[in-house]
C-alpha cells in the first residue's frame, strides 16, 4: 500500500484536490454564466447604434453562448471533469468573442472603456477557477488581454478622445486583465494551501499506520488464539479425560482440522475488496446483507491509499445511508486503468438513493478520470475508472 504524500503541482485544480468544495462552487459558476450572457444583452439594449456590423454580433453571441454552454456542461456533476482539450477549445471561442463583439462595434463605438468583451471574457475566467490550474488561467488572461490591447488601438482612431493608442489598449484590456490575474492568484492560492493540507494529513496517516501496524497484527493473531480456544482445546480436553481415542474422536479432529484449515486459507486468499466489505458487513449483524467483491487479481490490495479509501468510504455510504441490502463489487484493469463497477441494492427509491449518495459522486467525480451513476434492473449502479 502506498503512503507517500502527495506532491505540490502546478497542475493542480481544485476540483481535483478538493471535490466537494468545487461541487459547492457550482452555484456560483451557473450565476457567472448568467452574468456573461446578461452583460451584452443589457449593453446592446441600452446603446444598439453602437452596433455597425450586426453579423459580426451575432458571431460574437453564438461563440459567448457556445463557450458558456461548454462551461455549464463541463462543470455538471454527471460529467467527467473538465479535459484539457475542451477547455482550449473554450478559451477560443472567447477569443473569437472578444475579437467579433469589437468588430460588429468598429467606428460606433467611441467609449472603448464601455465594449463588453473584455468584462464577458474576466467573468468567464473567473467561472473557470476551480475547474482549471492557476497557470492556465493567467496564460490565458495574458493572451486575452493582448487581444483586447490590439482591439483597443484598432479601435483609436474613432474614438472621441484624443490619446495615444497606448492608452485606449491599456484601457481595452484593463477589465480582462484585472478579472483574470485575481482569478489565477485565487485558484494559486486556494491550491496550494489544500494540497499542503493534504500532505500534512497524509503524514500524519503514514504516522498512524506504523503506529498501528503491531497493534493490528497482535489482534489478528489474538482472533486465532480465540479460535483454537473454542474448537481445539474443548477437544484435547475431552480426549485427555476419556484416556482412549475412538474413531468418531479421529473423525472429529479430521473435521476440525479441516475447518480450521479451511477458514485460515479462506482469510488468506480472499481480495483485499472482499475482506473490506465483510468487515463493514459485520458491523452491521442485525441486517440481513450480501456483500461480494470480484476482484480475482486483487486489484484493490495493490491499489494506492487514496483509492482504497475511496472504496471503502462508498461501501459505508452504502450500508449506512442506503440500507443496502446487497451490494456487488467488480474490479478490472483494462489498458492498465483501475476500473470500478459498484452496484447496490436498496429498499429506498432511486431517486432518494442518488440524493443520499450524491457528495460521494461528487467525490468520485472529482479524483477519478470517468464516472458515471444510472440504475440497472432496480439497482444503483456506479462506476468509474482511475487512470489519469
């Protein structure tokens, strides 16, 4: 089992670090992209004679509403998150905003401070913080705020002031600037701290585990004593004070014999995932509960620490929440990616089910490559891959 601390990364999102944080983030990501598609309405209503090229207006809409439409969908909790190549695609479609809301706006527009793109556009790198790194964000303002400077010395000579184009491309990308560097020093900031919050706890787990290591060892071993206690010396006893061994005495040790062997190799040969769930299943002997893990390569005993939390943190949900009554474990490993096919049975309504289990599919959705929830023949069923 693998107890090394996480590592800082600039990679690092906060959706990945920290799932349900970015989950309770939603809210504000759904009002962002309301804002966004509510700034140029608003504008465009209060000053159309500002508008010279309407086509390239409607361009600039059908990008702003496709780029928000991708932000929604990417950020939805059914959806895997937010890949690389579809976010690039994002930040060109606001780039092909940017560039078309100053062309429909090209000689009517002589407050350059008043264009909308650069405002749609920071708002938007604002909605994406805890979907994508801190370095990305400031990459892209950086390349944002050029096009807004370029667009805003375009834009000088019919401007009503007299002022060196320097000026109107300083003003043009002040909005993205400011809205997308403060975005990028956040997603920084709030990264770094969970992920050196998580290398403390992961310390301290490693700590606890070496701590814990004989203690368990001596209890497993205290478990077989206990065994022996009641099977073996009841019979030695007996033996002893009948002085003769008959032959229903032999067929009683064979029998032991062979139940203890049994029940030692059993222990020894079931997975990792198997004994996890008849652990939590013994916690719970007043339910009449199935609990079967396949994992016949015992995937889930060479996975890392994070992983097998993750499953035995759904396998309690699932007892505790849930009241399942059986549950059905099946681990594979196809093109060297750990999947996970998690399917329970419950007494509750489906749609009850997915509420109650609805932070752990946020977790799941955010440390896992793809996840996905639907039902099967009256079953719940989740399943997800790890792998990035």
């Amino acid at each position: 089992m693998n107890l090394d601390p996480p590592i800082l990364s600039s990679h690092a999102t906060l959706e990945r670090l920290d799932p349900l944080s970015a989950a309770a983030a939603r809210r504000v990501t759904r009002g962002a992209a309301l804002l966004a598609l509510s700034v140029p309405v608003v504008v465009t209503a209060v000053r159309p004679q500002e508008v010279a090229q309407p086509v390239w207006l409607v361009v600039s809409f059908v990008a702003l509403i496709v780029a928000v439409g991708i932000l929604l969908r990417r950020s939805h909790p059914n959806r895997p998150v937010w890949s690389s190549p579809s976010a690039q695609v994002f930040q060109v479609l606001v780039t092909i905003m940017l560039i078309a809301s100053a062309v429909s706006t090209l000689g009517a527009n002589l407050m350059i401070r008043d264009d909308w793109g650069p405002i749609v556009a920071g708002i938007l790198l604002v909605a994406i913080t805890p979907y994508r790194p801190a370095r990305e964000i400031a990459l892209w303002t950086v390349v944002h705020s050029l096009t807004c400077a370029v667009v805003g010395m375009v834009h000088a000579p019919y401007a009503s002031g007299d002022f060196p184009p320097l000026t109107y491309a300083v003003v043009g990308s002040a909005a993205v600037a400011v809205l997308g560097f403060t975005a990028a020093a956040y997603a920084r900031s709030l990264n770094q701290s969970t992920q050196l919050w998580q290398i403390r706890a992961w310390q301290a787990a490693s700590a606890a585990a070496r701590d814990n290591r004989e203690a368990l060892a001596r209890s497993v071993q205290q478990d077989r004593v206990s065994l022996l206690n009641r099977e073996v010396v009841p019979y030695l006893q007996r033996m002893a004070a009948a002085g003769t061994v008959t032959e229903d005495d032999r067929d009683e040790a064979r029998r032991l014999s062979a139940g203890i062997r049994t029940l030692l190799v059993s222990d020894v040969e079931k997975s990792w995932a198997q004994l996890m769930l008849d652990e939590l299943v013994a916690r719970h002997p007043h339910l009449n509960i199935r609990a079967r893990a396949d994992d016949p390569d015992n995937l889930g005993g060479h996975a890392v620490l994070e992983r097998r939390t993750v499953l035995r943190a759904l396998a309690a949900i699932s007892l505790e929440r849930l009241a399942a009554t059986e549950i059905d474990v099946h681990l594979s490993a196809p093109e060297g990616r750990l999947r996970v096919v998690w399917s329970v049975a419950t007494p509750r309504p489906m749609t009850d089910a997915r509420r109650a289990l609805r932070s752990m599919t946020e977790l799941i959705r955010g440390v896992t490559q793809r996840s996905q929830v639907h039902e099967s023949a009256g079953r719940l069923v989740i399943e997800f891959d790890y792998g990035y």
